[in-house]
C-alpha cells in the first residue's frame, strides 16, 4: 500500500515525530522533468518552487554525468582525481576577488560550518552575526543562527541577531534609510560581543535575503555594513545556497548582484541539481589557516560523481543559456504578477526566477499568513507548486527550476489569479 495516509503513518513511525510535509494533501511525486512532476496517481503538478533540480528535474545530462562517472569510479579526495580541480577552477572563475580556493562538501549546512570556522580561524573571535529571520543549516553550530527556534543546549550569546531588511516596513522608517539604519544594528551587535568579550568575528547573511523575504535592495545597500564590519576587523560571508548560479537572471551570484565583496562564499542546494554536493570559496590565506589549524577531510565531499555532477550543471547553465532565461522569463512572469488585482496583495517583486508576492490584511501582513496558507493549499489542488516565505509565511515564493519557460509563467499566473479570486479574504 502506497496511499497517502498509510505512507504519513509509516513516516511518523519510522522518521519521528514532527516531520514536515507540504500542503495539506501532502504530493506523493514519483517522477520529474524539466519543470513538470508527477504523483502517484498520474496527476501533472507544474513545479514552481524547487530550485535543487536547478537545470531541471532529471536531466538528461546531469544524469547521464553521474551515470558515466558512477561506473567508472567514485572514491574520496585522498587519492588524486581531475575531477575535483576541474570543476574547481571552472567554479572559482565565475567570482574574481581572489575567490580562487575551494573545499567541497555535501550540503549547505556543512559548508557554512565550515565558513563560519574559518572566520574564527582567521579573526580569532567566536562572535557571530545574523539576521532575526534567516536559515542557514543544521549543524551545531549553524543551528544557533536559525531564527525559528531555541536551539538544542539553549540560545547563545556569541551569536546576535538583527533585524533583517524588510520591503514593507523598511527599517530606519524608510527605504532610503534602510541601508544605513541596518549597518548601525550591525555596530550595535559588534559592540555588545566586543563588550561581552567574545569579540566580532564573522558576519553571515545571504546577499538577497532569501529565507527574509528578499525585500528589493538597490545595488550598494550593503555598502555601509561593509565599511562597518571592516573597520571592527570581520569576515564576511555571503551564503549563496538560494541566488547562486544565475537564480537572480542577471548576475551569477547574489554578492554580484547587490554589489558586495565577500571573504568566503557557501553554495549548495542547485550546485548538483539534486546530487547531493555543496562547496565553500574563499581566499588563499583564509583557506590556508583553516587548513592549517583543522585537518579538514570529508569523505563524500568532492567525490568524483559529485564533482561531475556539478560540472554537468555547469555545463547545461551555458548551453541552454538559462541564466538569460531566468532574467527573459523572470521579467515576464514579474509582469504578469505586477497585474494581478486583489485587495490583500500588498507587494509583488523579485529578480530572475526568484519572484514573490507579499499578502496584507488591512495593512497587517501577520493577519495574512493564515489566507496565505490556503492559497498555497488551493494551488496545489490547482496543480501548481509554491511555498510561503516571510516573517510570518504571509507571502508567496515562486522559485521553479531554470527552464520555465513563459507559457508556463501564463499558466502559473492564470492558475494563481484564479485561486485568488476563488479564495474568500
Ligand atoms: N543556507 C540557506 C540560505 C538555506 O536556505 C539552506 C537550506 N534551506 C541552507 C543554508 C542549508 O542547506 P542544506 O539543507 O543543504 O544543509
């Protein structure tokens, strides 16, 4: 038996308790391609939301990379493989700033583990900032970032969180305003772990603000927190898990795109399309002292298999010109969106194949989270797939893989005006 009710008895069972599923018909999919999945029972689901099978669910050349490399050899980085250097040189060039050394691992987590010791390693000081609404992994460590709840041992006080930019309610009360209003929440928390004697070391955040609700930022709205960080002798690292490789349409990499320099770049999730592979770029001399100080070895990561994988990405980015795509495509579906009419809409934006639409009730975008999530539910039933973002999930996100194309945009549109004039407010 393979229905849904069964399959969520076996997974509370044998997973444990409070295993997240989407939707409140949870989609048992069985098969995927380009930006089409299937469920069970045969039905069409257009994908709008995943960006790990980033070139498209399936494809056949990522496929057939791993396939190739899978029964020739897969092993670890002890032994010497091209693999690994070739995919390593290719990546490190699309960043400039001296971003020419990389480690690769298996997930987003593991690799902002390991940045945010090498910017221990680097400063030697432990504090740590973020936003106050961000995800960034699941390591220890990492763990102490996340926004939505006390990690495992409690809250620590080496890691300080500040607001994180909003599109609604701009913090300093106005969008001119923003950019500085958060460098100075930024002097603020360096202050207090200067005080409290752990010391600034490094701050974190992803350069778009995706897990934030991607707010639209002009390009030099870090530039302030940047002279900030550098005058208090911080690292800075751009966790690219979510912009990376092209998302945004006209920069390859988030850092591009808002105008930021950073120390050390994480990325992972889209990296493999799917293959599990991740990787973390920074500078020589930073690479240097975290290797000199921890003998760092992962035995999955860098595998031979992984590395085709991710360069077959690579590959198909190019080929398929799906960077241009996003920002054609992303500019279309960004238009369409922009004419939807419905009182509760109270923002729509977004760069590439990264789109939103923000909800309000009254002004209040809190009283929108629960309209939200029945939006998202009534999608589903439409065969559509997105998910919530924001503080209080009361918005859309609209991230399908790279090939969307705009009939697909027309489709994902209709269906969404539809829903939402079917929805009561
Ligand atoms: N950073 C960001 C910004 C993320 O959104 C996520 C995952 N959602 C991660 C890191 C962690 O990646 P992973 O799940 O591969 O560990």
């Amino acid at each position: 038996m393979s229905d849904t009710a069964t399959l969520l008895t076996r997974r509370a069972q044998l997973l444990g308790p409070n295993m997240t599923t989407f939707y409140d018909d949870p989609v048992h999919i069985v098969r995927g391609e380009g930006t089409w999945l299937w469920d069970a029972d045969g039905n069409r689901f257009l994908d709008c939301y995943n960006n790990v099978p980033h070139v498209g669910h399936a494809h056949p050349k990522v496929v057939q990379a791993i396939t190739d490399q899978a029964a020739t050899l897969n092993t670890h980085t002890r032994y010497l493989h091209e693999g690994i250097l070739d995919y390593g040189e290719r990546l490190t060039a699309t960043m400039g700033n001296d971003l020419d050394t990389m480690i690769m691992v298996c997930t987003g987590s593991e690799a902002n583990d390991i940045a945010l010791r090498m910017g221990r390693a680097v400063t030697g000081k432990t504090g740590i900032i973020c936003t106050d609404n961000t995800y960034h992994g699941n390591t220890d460590l990492v763990s102490h970032l996340s926004a939505k709840k006390t990690p495992i041992g409690g809250a620590v006080d080496w890691v300080r969180k500040v607001p994180s930019p909003d599109a609604i309610e701009p913090l300093g009360g106005s969008h001119e305003a923003q950019a500085q209003a958060f460098a100075d929440e930024i002097q603020t928390a360096i202050n207090a772990l200067e005080a409290d004697g752990h010391g600034f070391g490094t701050l974190i955040l992803c350069p778009f603000f995706a897990n934030e609700g991607f707010p639209d930022l002009p390009k030099g709205f870090l530039d302030p927190t940047v002279d900030v960080v550098r005058r208090a002798g911080g690292i800075i690292i751009a966790d690219e898990v979510q912009p990376g490789f092209g998302r945004t349409g006209r920069n390859f990499w988030g850092h591009e795109r808002i105008g930021l320099v950073p120390d050390i770049v994480t990325m992972g999730k889209p990296m493999g399309n799917g293959h599990p592979v991740a990787a973390v770029v920074t500078r020589p001399e930073i690479m240097a002292e975290f290797r000199n100080r921890f003998g760092y070895f992962n035995t999955f990561g860098g595998n031979p298999v992984s590395a085709a994988a991710a360069m077959a990405v690579l590959d198909v980015l190019e080929e398929e010109q799906l960077v241009e795509n996003a920002r054609d495509t992303g500019d279309y579906a960004l238009g369409l969106l922009g004419q939807l009419d419905h009182p509760m809409i109270a923002d729509v934006r977004g760069a590439g194949l990264f789109l939103g639409v923000e909800f309000a009730r009254d002004g209040n975008t809190e009283a929108a989270a629960d309209f939200c999530a029945k939006l998202v539910d009534d999608m589903r039933h439409r065969g559509v797939l997105l998910h919530s973002v924001g503080r209080h999930y009361h918005g859309i996100k609209i991230r399908p893989p790279m090939c969307f194309d705009c009939a697909q945009a027309d489709f994902l549109v209709e269906t969404l005006d539809d829903a939402l004039k079917a929805l009561p407010v």
